[in-house]
C-alpha cells in the first residue's frame, strides 16, 4: 500500500477543488507549500482570512468591495455614469480595467443564461440591473449604453440577446463587444463559428489615398 502523509493529502484535496487545478498540480502546490512551511502557510492564511472579513459584495454593480458598502468604480466622481458594462463575473472587471479605456461602470450578472444547468433570470442579476436602468432615469444621470462584455458562447449569445429584449423601446443604446478572429491569427486555422462572427462584425475600410 502507498504510504500518505494525511496532512498532506487534505492539503491535496483541498488544493485540487480550485478550478484549473488537476491532481497533479495540486501535489505540486502541496509540495511548495511543504518546503515553505515556515512562512508560507502563515502568509496564505492571513491572505485568506483577509479575504473572509474585509470583502464584500458591492450593493450598486456587484462587483467585489473592501471594507465599504460601494466599490471603488461605484464610488469613483470620474468615472461616467452614461454607459454600464455588464459582465458575467467580477474578475472580467480586472480585463476590462486592466485594458484602461473603459471609464463608465460595471454591472456583474454572476453568470450566464444557461437552461441546461438550470440556470434562469432569476439566478442572475438581472432584474437588478433593470432597477438600476430605472433608477438612473429618476437620478437626473440616465444611463445611454449598456455595453454587453459577455462570453461568446451559446451562453453568452441567450444572455445578451434576453438582457437585449428586456430593454427594447427605453432608449437605451444595447451593444455587444465585437468578436472575431483573434489578433494575429490565420484565417485556416479558425473555426467555422468564429469566422462566421468575424464576418457578421466586419468593418468598413477606409482609404484614405
Ligand atoms: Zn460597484
């Protein structure tokens, strides 16, 4: 029989339920967190516990907030409040912010249509995201654009088109970012959906000569 250390092993466990993290991975990660046991696990602990009692959920976009009822984006004087980016999860935000052209604000739905795994309306925040619409016409700041950052998936695809729906006829300009083929790649080696979106999004030229 194998001999186990269990300590080691429920850290491999433990390890092995974050996404992306197959067994092997996780026995890496075990190991390093092993050979750094002196200060390591103390560090990640407190990184942790951290996480528990300072972060909350923002209550305005749904994006994550330390300490404060609002996060920084909501809370921001610069940022516009004409156009809100929704996305299906809060770390889309980092992308978005980190690319640093975007200065209106977010709203997160917390995932995506999906009827398959039962997931409906009512388990996104969706309806939250209508109250917010309605609630910027009676602030004197409404919002004009709701930009849809969602995943291009079938997923992706109902949830756009659904939020889409639910605001047909209030003024409020709906657009989806463009996708198509990826910056750098060749044409052969994409597949047939991409192309196809690549066409359906194609731009104009213009030439200047
Ligand atoms: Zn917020």
């Amino acid at each position: 029989m194998l001999f186990k250390i269990p300590s080691i092993e429920r850290l491999i466990h433990e390890l092995s339920r974050l996404p992306g993290i197959g067994e092997k991975s996780a026995q890496r990660l075990a190991y390093f967190i092993l050979k750094n046991k002196e200060d390591f696990p103390e560090k990640l602990s407190l990184a942790l516990q951290s996480l528990r009692t300072n972060v909350s959920v923002c209550k305005t976009c749904y994006n994550y907030t330390e300490i404060t009822d609002i996060c920084e984006v909501c809370d921001s004087s610069s940022r516009s409040r004409k156009q809100i980016c929704v996305v299906e999860e809060a770390f889309d935000i980092a992308k978005i912010e980190a690319y640093g052209k975007f200065r209106g604000l977010y709203h997160v739905l917390g995932g995506s249509l999906s009827p398959l795994h039962g997931v409906g309306p009512d388990n996104l925040k969706i309806k939250e995201l209508l109250k917010r619409l309605e609630a910027s016409k009676t602030d004197g700041n409404p919002v004009e654009e709701v930009i849809l950052a969602l995943d291009a998936d079938l997923e992706g695809d109902t949830t756009a088109l659904f939020i889409a729906k639910q605001l047909e006829g209030q003024g409020i300009r709906v657009s989806r970012l463009a996708y198509g083929i990826p910056f750098g790649s060749d044409i052969d080696y994409i597949d047939n959906r991409t192309l196809g979106k690549a066409f359906e999004n194609r731009v104009e030229l213009e030439c200047h000569l």
